[in-house]
C-alpha cells in the first residue's frame, strides 16, 4: 500500500497562473481512497531531490504544451535521481504525445477524464503490480483509450497547495485582489481543428455538479480569493449549468467578481445572458477570435467571421462586459496584409487594452493528433514532427511572416521586462509591421495619445499572468 506520505508525488509546472486545479482535484480522490500523495508546483515551489526519492509514483500534470516541455524536465530530474520511480504524465497533451512520452520519458500516460484512472493506477502499484492494465491508462505494452465518461466528482483538495496570494491576481482599476480557479465542465462541443480539446475529446462536454463546483468556490474564498476564472473551453457550452452556478455565487459572495471563456457564436446566440452575467459580476469574457481573415478561419474551422466578433463586442458593450479577445497571430494562411489588419481593427475599436501583447506573438502550434493534420492541403504547408518539442514544424510560404513572429516576439518579451504599456507596446508593433512587411496600418485616432497611439478607454480588468499556452 501507497499510504506513506510522499509515496505518491503530484507535480504541476504551469496552469497559466492559477492555483492547479489538476493537482488539487486528484488530491482529494487519492487522499479519500486511503492514500498520502503530496503536490508540488514548481512554477511557485522548489522540486527537491529528496521528495523526489522518497516517490514511488511520480504523476505529472501537462493540461498544456508549456507545462509539456517544463513537465519533460521533470521527468529527466526524476529518472537521474530515482531511477526506480514510475512516470506517469496525465492530461491533453499527455495523450496527444503518448507514442514520445513513453518511448523517452513515462511508464505511463492518461489523457481524457483522468482522476478515476490515476487512482486505479495508484491501487495497482500498491498492489505490487507493475505491469498494470487499467482502464484510461496507456503503457508500452497496452494501447488503453483516454476515458471520456462522465466520473463521479469530489471537492478539489487545496489546503496544502501554496495559497492563492502565489498565483495570479486580478487587477481592476488600483484595486488587485487575489483570483482562484475552477472548472464548470471539461470537453468542449465544438471541434475547432487547431484546439488540443478536438483530437481527444471530439466534441463531448461533461458538466462538474454544481454542488462541487460551489464546494470548490466556497473553500477558495475562505482563503482569501475575491475573483474566480472558470476555465471551461467555453462557459455556455451547458449555459443553464453555468448560469445555476453564478446565480448561486453571487448570492452567497455578491461582492466576488468572475471571467469566463465563451465562444464569439455562444455570444451572439445567447446575446439575451449577458446584462445578467454583468449584474452577477462577470469582470471581462475572454474570447478566441483567433484571426479575421475568412481563409484562416475556415481553416481553423472556428465559426465566425469578422462581422461576428464586430457585433460580439457590441453585445457585450452594451451590456458592460469587457472583451479580451484571443489570437493565433501566425498560421501559414496569414498573410501580411492579414495581420496588420488585425492591428488595425484593435485600433479601430479601440482594443488595445483589452489585448496582452504576447496575443501578437502567437505561432499555430500543431501538436500530434491535431485536426490540423486532416486538413486536404496539410502537405502543402506542414513539415517533420518534432517530437522533443511536441509539434510539427511549419514555414510560412512568405518568409517575412516567420520573420516578423520572431522580431514581433523578441520585441514583446523586451518590452514587458522592461514594463511598457499597452499602447507603447502596440505602436512598436505596428511599426514594425509596416518597416517589415510594407503594409501601412491606418489606425482611425481618437481620444488621448498615449505611446503615439490613440485611445479613449481605461484599462479595462484583467489577470496578472498573461493569457498563453
């Protein structure tokens, strides 16, 4: 039996600066089925040699690719320094990367809905079976499916997880108060062919009930959070759930505010919910708008189109709800005068207070499985697999566009250290754009200049930690 603390080692590397869900909810299933894992996140914690040696089952959480690469690191450290340890990496890009995983780095590899497969791993180790088949959970020599089933659910363990003052805050106006984090459902309806949800979930959605999802709310906010993101891939995909559920937050904490991810079609479509959302308290929606170009989004298969996010911020405009829009900057269907004209809508809506500066950056990221690779002219455009770093290389068919991601990149990553606005960054980049790909950005100029770029709003609410992936 794994019941000696520590036997059992959860590590997160990132979760784009929230408290890790991923660690806290296996916490409480491990712990009430009689086990002692402990948790580490090292974006906030030291990972120690001796913790590492005292781990029989070392489980590493990569919801994302970032935690990806940081999570592979770890698992170097574990094998150098305990040889004898089982890895097992459990998460999205855990199964769209299981074939390198277990060649390079892992015993084992869960994706889809985790929790019930880790423990049943977990009960099999401690049984003294180490070549166990479990249902969800992948090794060498078994080719188990990811579970994509509705599990029973517990409150999320987070009383030994660092508290939420080490993560990200949110800032509104001179007020900055701490944000916590949680889940309504998992999966997501649609299948957007560049999204990581699409090759692993194809389109199911599963709700958390509503009673642990306040449990979770409720535990956070003893602790100190006054704002609460919900990471649902998008927070209408079950809008009477999501809806039951901030009704019920505002009514016990009206003074906790929220932001949510929601589809640019949930918001047109459910256009009516949002005065309410803005009563209940919602501070900003985040929104992947990914590109304006027609030709990018039919190929990213996302929905919309340029007219759509136009009215999508009217709608929420009007009813006193910020957007913060998201971006793939570079694809190789964006041309030049594609991503200038993004610039100049931000300008024209005046949105460049609404966007972080690393959504200019962005680069198409097409890890294995990705729906991306079904595409009928992928082989006009994709390149080799690169395993070590979980994506396929791309090269734009104009060398400027790779050129101008790396020089747009460089010049954001220098300018946030050395904490320009905004509206400083902004112009630089649209600068730049014109000095390298010979497109003139007309932005339309009203209000006060600020950083030589006009503006009329405020800073608008959001999050400490920038928006990535």
């Amino acid at each position: 039996m794994m019941d000696v603390p520590g036997e059992i080692l959860l590590v997160s590397c990132y979760e784009l600066g929230h408290q890790p869900l991923t660690l806290a909810s296996p916490l409480a299933l491990l712990r009430a089925d009689g086990f002692a894992p402990v948790s580490v996140d090292t974006s906030v914690s030291e990972l120690t040699d001796e913790v590492i040696r005292a781990a029989r089952l070392v489980a590493i959480s990569v919801p994302m690719h970032t935690a990806l690469r940081l999570g592979a690191r770890v698992a170097e450290r574990v094998r150098a320094a305990h040889p004898s340890a089982h890895i097992c990496f459990y998460g999205l890009y855990a199964s769209l990367n299981a074939d390198y995983l277990l060649r390079e780095h892992a015993d084992f590899v869960i994706g889809g809905e985790y929790e019930a497969a880790l423990l049943g791993l977990a009960r099999a180790l401690a049984s003294g079976d180490v070549s166990p088949s479990v249902p969800g959970v992948r090794t060498r020599a078994v080719d188990a499916p990811p579970v994509l089933a509705r599990l029973p659910f517990v409150q999320p363990e987070r009383a030994s997880l660092p508290t939420a003052k080490s993560y990200a805050h949110l800032v509104r106006g001179d007020e900055v108060v701490p944000a916590g984090y949680v889940e309504a459902s998992r999966g997501c309806l649609h299948t957007c062919r560049h999204c990581p949800i699409t090759p692993v979930y194809g389109g199911r959605f599963f709700i958390v009930p509503r009673g642990v999802v306040l449990a979770d709310i409720r535990a956070q906010v003893a602790a100190g959070v006054r704002h609460i993101t919900f990471g649902d891939p998008d927070f209408l995909n079950g809008p009477g759930h999501s809806l039951a559920i901030v009704r019920a937050l505002h009514a016990e904490f009206p003074d906790v505010t929220f932001d949510a991810t929601i589809k640019i079609e949930h918001i047109l479509e459910r256009r009516d919910v949002f005065p309410e959302l803005a009563a209940l308290g919602c501070a900003f929606v985040v929104s992947a708008v990914e590109s304006l170009s027609a030709e990018v989004l039919r190929h990213l298969k996302k929905g919309h189109t340029r007219a759509d996010v136009a009215e999508a911020l009217t709608i929420l405009d009007d009813a006193g709800i910020p957007m913060r829009p998201t971006f793939v900057a570079f694809t190789p269907w964006t041309t030049a005068r594609a991503y200038v004209d993004v610039l100049d809508f931000i300008a024209e809506h005046d949105l460049i207070e609404h966007v972080d500066p690393v959504q200019y950056t962005i680069r198409l990221l097409v890890p294995p499985g990705s729906a991306l690779l079904e595409e009928a002219d992928a082989t006009t455009w994709l390149g080799p697999l690169d395993e070590p770093n979980f994506t396929y290389q791309w090269a734009h068919p104009d060398p400027r566009m790779d050129d101008m991601q790396r020089a747009v990149a460089a010049l954001v990553e220098r300018e946030t250290v050395a904490q320009r606005d905004n509206a400083s960054i902004f112009a630089a980049i649209r600068a730049l754009a014109e000095e390298m790909l010979g497109v003139p950005a007309s932005a339309r100029t009203w209000g006060t200049q600020r950083g030589g770029v006009a503006t009329k709003r405020r800073p608008v609410p959001h999050l400490t930690e920038a928006w990535f992936c």
